[in-house]
C-alpha cells in the first residue's frame, strides 16, 4: 500500500495547520470544498494505514519507511 501524501495532500495539510477552513483552502488552491474534503479524508486515511502497518509488521522486519512530512 502506497501511503505518500500526494502535493495537493501536502499542501491542504499545511494550510489546515495554518488554521485555515476548508472554504479559506479551496479558495486559495483554486479547487473546490468537495474536493478538500476528499484530499483530507485521504490523508487521514494513508496516515492510519502507515500506523497500522508499522503496529502489525513484525518486530525483526528490516525494510526502511518513508516518513510522512510537512515541508
């Protein structure tokens, strides 16, 4: 499962924690509310998997993860 945060997802997570509201984010990305809706979701989404996967996998597993960031 590919849990990397899309650019658009980078960029709607940082204006969320810049305190902006969905309405301020669509506006300044030029998309619509639905579709920051849908971006948030999706990063909700790929976070929990990425915990859930690091929670299952197996104490002596050695393969590198990428860690999900906010530039």
């Amino acid at each position: 499962m590919d849990t990397r945060l899309t650019e658009r997802e980078r960029n709607i997570l940082h204006l969320f924690a810049q305190g902006y509201d969905i309405d301020a984010i669509a506006d300044q990305l030029g998309i619509t509310t639905e579709q920051v809706e849908q971006a948030s979701l999706n990063v909700l989404y790929k976070l929990f998997a990425s915990s859930l996967n690091c929670t299952l996998e197996p104490e002596n597993a050695t393969e590198e993860r990428e860690l999900i960031g906010v530039s």
